[in-house]
C-alpha cells in the first residue's frame, strides 16, 4: 500500500501526531483532507525539500528569529510569521512589520 505523507495546515500542539506524518493508504481512497487523529485541515506534500525548507524556517521562528524572503518591488514574505503578523510585509505599510515585541522576550 503507497505510504503518502502530510502535512498539518495549522501548527495544532493538541495532536499527538507531528505536524508532518506518514500516513498509509489504500490507493483508491481520497487523499486526506483533514487529519484522522485531530480533525485539522491536512494538506499532502509531495515535494520533501518543502518540508525541509519550512522546517527550517519554523526552526527559525521558534529560536526568535524573522526571515523576510524578497518577492517584489518594497514587498517581503515573513516566512517566520508568527499568529498577529501579516503575511507579507510591504515596507511603505508599517503595520505589515513584523511584531518584534513579541520576538524580544528577554
Ligand atoms: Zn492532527
């Protein structure tokens, strides 16, 4: 039987499962639309680079880090965006900035 794996849309800390599992099934069923264990919208990942590279960067937020990824003119995607922060940053627009009060604890 394939073994395809998913993964969480949503950080949910209540699963038991990680936010990325394998999960085995028979080819003619539907792919997973949410997750068997905690009912959460689950998406299926086909690329495991993706993974990694969003790992990293939810590394990255959870060490206090943000990371801007340049995608136009003054426009930024913060792929560390934490839950309050906007998506992409636009820096004529200082209520896209991210939330530094949040990052600087100490
Ligand atoms: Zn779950």
């Amino acid at each position: 039987m394939p073994i395809y794996t998913y993964e969480h849309k949503e950080e949910n800390p209540a699963c038991g499962k990680s936010p990325v599992f394998e999960w085995e099934q028979v080819a003619r069923d539907l792919p997973l639309t949410v997750c068997p264990f905690c009912g959460t919208p689950v998406e299926r990942v086909l690329s495991p680079s993706h993974i990694k590279k969003r790992h990293f960067n939810c590394e990255l937020r959870d060490k206090g880090f943000t990371k801007l990824v340049r995608v136009d003119e003054g426009i930024f995607e913060n792929v560390t965006r934490r839950p309050g922060e906007s998506k992409y940053m636009d820096r004529r627009k200082p209520e896209t900035f991210p939330i530094l009060e949040k990052t600087i604890k100490d």
